[in-house]
C-alpha cells in the first residue's frame, strides 16, 4: 500500500528549547536533544545581568580537553543533536576549535554563544574549517557608550568587527540583546544596528533573573509601560522590515501571569554541563538544593536517566497545589523550578509567576517597585544601590567565592 | 520585494545554516537550524532530502511517485515547497 505523504508538518517556534513537550508522566524521558557546555567561567565581560552563579568563583578547575570530547561522544550517542558552546566566554578556551571539530565530526548542530571577544579573522576561520554551524554574538546595546557601561568594558567597536566577519564567513547573523531598565528604551536603535549589521535574526532577551542578574533585579526590572513600548516599537519595526530580518522578542516573564514552561520540564530534553563538570537539568539549577551528578565520575546516560538530581523534577509527583491539580500543568511544568526557590524558598512551589501562586504578590510588588520614578536612569540608580558587575573579586568578596 | 516563481522547473535546496539530518534516536528527519530544531514527519523529510539544488521539483516528484508507487503528488510538492521557502527552510536555486 502506498504511503501517500502527509504536510502537515509540526512546526515549532523559536524561542531555543523549541520542541514539542513529551506526555508529563513519561515513564522513561526521551534523549537530552539539547546539550549545552558552559566551557568556561572566565569571561572578558562583566555583565551585571549575566545568568552565571554569583560565587562562579569559588567552582573547582575546569573540565580539559579529553573530558569534553568524552561528554560530546555520550551525549551524541543517546541522540543529542543541538549543542550550544557556552560560557562565561567560550573563546577563552584555547581547545575550542578541537571540541567544535569532534563535535561536527559527531553530527552535532554547533551554536557558539560569544561574546565575540577573541574572535579574530584566524580564529572565525579555524572555526569554519572545524564545522562551526552558527555564532550568536551578544551586544548589550545600540550606542558605545551604553554598550560599554552595562558590560562594564570597552567592546562596542570590537562587536561591530565581528559582526562583519561573521557576515564574510557566511554565518547566518544572529544577534542577541539583553534587554532591561537601563536599555529597554532603546529597542528602535538596536534594531537600526543590527538591521545595518545585516542580521538574519535579532533576539531581544529580555532578563530572566538569575544569578548576577538575581542579585541587580532591583535595577535592572523595567516598568510595566517601558516594556510595552519596546513590545509597540519592535511591532512596527517588524511590520517594517518583514521577511528580511527576523525579530523574537522574549517577553519578561515577571509581566505575565502565567509561568513559562521553563526547559519544557526539568530533565525532558534539555542538559547543561558546567565548566567544573557539574551536570544541570537547566543552566540555572545549580542553586537547587538538590545534588547533582558529575561527568568527571559518571557517564553522560548515567546522569540522565538514572541521577537523582535529574529525576527529582521529572513527571508531576512533586509538585504541590495549586499545580498538582492545575489543568496546565501539561503545558507549563508549574513554571521555573529555580524562580520558585529564589521566591518562596521551595522548589516545588509553584512558580510565582503565575496568578494562580498563593506567593504571585512576590512577583507583583517587585513590578510596582519597578514603576518607581527615575527609571531608566543609569547614574540615580548607581547612586540608590550600585549594580555589582560579574567580575571574579565581586564574586569572591559578595558571595563567598575562593580562589581556584 | 517579488515572490520568486515557484514551479515544476524550480529546483529547490537547504538554506544556508540549516542543515537536514536523519536522527535515529528520534526515528526521523529533523531540519536543524541555529538554536533549534524541527521533527520531520515522514514526507517532509522524504520531500526535503531530495532538495539539493540540482533536482527540479518535477524530478522530486517523479522521484517520491517511484518511491512510494503513487501518483498526483505535484501539487502538494508544490505546496510544501512554498511553505519552505517561506520559512526559509528552502531558497531556490537559481
């Protein structure tokens, strides 16, 4: 009998994790498609909004060469095929072109998530040759002066460099923005940037709170009507411009009233490894009060499927009501595991992000503080309460990091 | 901005930076593109791996009847190729 083909095909939007959720109760999860290796803490920049942990320093050595080209096998060989190079800074490792070669050689799809810096003519092209499939490269906003206060260094010309390089090495050009208070009212200029840059995509992230940018949540929220107008700006600039270049804008979760379906569940498709090898069911969860396994000292599908820290979060037994009992709790997980800690000091609550959360005041009063005026100023905020940039000595004065 | 001419003389490929591949542990095509990845059903993924810029989508066609012994198939080619290269799934090679 003839198969006669069928078009209906399941598309799936970006935003990243861009995958249908498997059935909540999954007796046994699919494979980690989506892997990313943190390569490194070390980091040229030192963003105040930056998602690494804030005692970063105080983690043990990194992972060498050998252990990443270990992890990239067994990973591959349970069925990842998405791997995202990460940091800190990527490039700071001197072995990336090795790790991206084993890693095409493998079949990997490879995303480099840079923030350029070190990324020279000769470097791009040993990349190439290795079977590097894409480069997102961060800016942090449209004018020199913003861009180098808010990563607390001077990069501005050095990422418009690359940018062009990118472009010559026929890299689809994905640009990524954090947006927040101090820089969220400068959508339209960013988006004139990275139209002139000849991006392909623009990613407008807004920040999600974590890490150092947990600790500078209080300076970096935006008001509710700033996020509108940069919602209204990129609209039109998006009609604008059409096909030619694709906008996403991530909206900020603290607006809504329903939590994201972070990571589409803890340990359904998605694994991080840090730079100490540290194995995470999602790059934040390193602050979860639960143990997490180690690739120096058990295999990629050892972790996966059988650690406890993997399996805590998966199905829907831990969860609590109004979750437990909640209709959605197919389509968002009950919301960020990490946001429900950082809030109401359980993991297992319910993200309070969601209306529904007997702890959603958490997330509504941090909104009304945010409406506060002198929003958007840089220098007034400095002077309430100073941003604390994500340098190594903050992190070992502030927040109990040691020495390596 | 014109729409490019889609017919059974085009002769459609992969975008730049997507790339199409058959994942066994998925038992399926997917199209991996930067930071993502779309499952494949099974025609999708036939119809998508004989796109390689030299096939017309009248070979395609041909070639998919052969294979799965049927016939009429041109008109969804036609319509699945449209819908990727709107996606920028597929450019058409020139």
């Amino acid at each position: 009998m003839a198969e006669t083909p069928v078009l209906d095909v399941p598309v799936q939007p970006r935003p990243k994790v861009a995958m249908r959720p498997e059935p909540i109760a999954a007796a046994r999860p699919g494979p980690p498609l989506w892997l990313l290796c943190e390569l490194t803490y070390r980091c040229p920049l030192h963003c105040a909004f930056c998602y690494n942990p804030t005692d970063f320093a105080r983690t043990a050595a990194e992972l060498g060469t050998e252990d990443w080209l270990r992890v990239l096998r067994e990973a591959r060989a349970l069925g990842a095929v998405q791997l995202g190079l990460s940091g800190g800074e990527p490039l700071s490792r001197d072995d990336l072109e090795p790790i991206v070669a084993e890693a095409h050689r493998l079949g990997f799809y490879i995303n480099l998530i840079t923030s350029g810096v070190g990324l020279n003519e000769a470097r791009i092209s040993a990349l190439k040759a290795a079977g590097l499939d894409h480069i997102q490269l961060s800016f942090q906003d449209s004018t020199k002066q913003m861009n180098d206060f808010l990563s607390s260094t001077r990069t501005f010309e050095l990422k418009s460099t690359v940018a062009a390089l990118i472009k010559k090495y026929e890299y689809p050009m994905v640009l990524n923005v954090v947006l927040h208070r101090l820089n969220i009212d400068h959508v339209e200029q960013i988006l004139d940037m990275a139209l002139r840059l000849g991006a392909d995509y623009v990613e407008l992230a807004n920040t999600q709170y974590y890490g150092w940018a947990w600790h500078n949540r209080e300076q970096l929220l935006p008001s509710r009507s700033q996020v509108e107008r940069a919602e209204k700006t990129m609209q039109s600039f998006r009609e604008r411009v059409g096909n030619r270049m694709k906008i996403y804008f991530v909206v900020p979760d603290y607006f809504e009233r329903r939590p994201k379906a972070c990571m589409n569940g803890l340990g359904s498709i998605f694994l991080t490894v840090t730079p100490d090898g540290t194995a995470l069911p999602c790059h934040a969860a390193r602050m979860l009060p639960l143990e997490f396994p180690n690739v120096r000292s058990a295999s990629v599908g050892e972790i996966w499927y059988d650690s406890a820290g993997f399996n805590h979060f998966r199905g829907d037994a831990w969860m609590k009501e109004p979750c437990r009992s909640c209709p959605e709790k197919s389509r968002d997980f009950g919301g960020c595991r990490c946001q429900a800690y950082m809030l109401t000091g359980d993991a297992a609550n319910a993200d309070p992000v969601c209306d529904l959360s007997p702890h959603h005041h958490l997330v509504t009063e941090a909104v009304e503080r945010a409406e506060r005026p002198g929003a958007g100023s840089p220098q007034l905020e400095a002077g309430e309460k100073p941003l604390v940039f994500r340098t190594e000595r903050n992190s070992s004065t502030l927040f109990g990091g040691r020495d390596r | 901005m014109n729409q490019p001419v889609i017919d059974a003389t085009s002769r459609p490929v992969i975008e730049r930076g997507l790339r199409l591949q058959w994942e066994a542990a998925q038992n399926a095509h997917v199209l991996l593109y930067p930071e993502g990845m779309i499952k494949l059903n099974t025609s999708a993924g036939e119809i998508l791996k004989r796109c390689d810029g030299a096939a017309t989508i009248a070979d395609i066609t041909a070639d998919l009847e052969r294979a799965f012994a049927t016939s009429g198939l041109s008109e969804d080619v036609i319509r699945f190729v449209v819908m990727a290269v709107d996606k920028k799934w597929l450019k058409l090679q020139s």
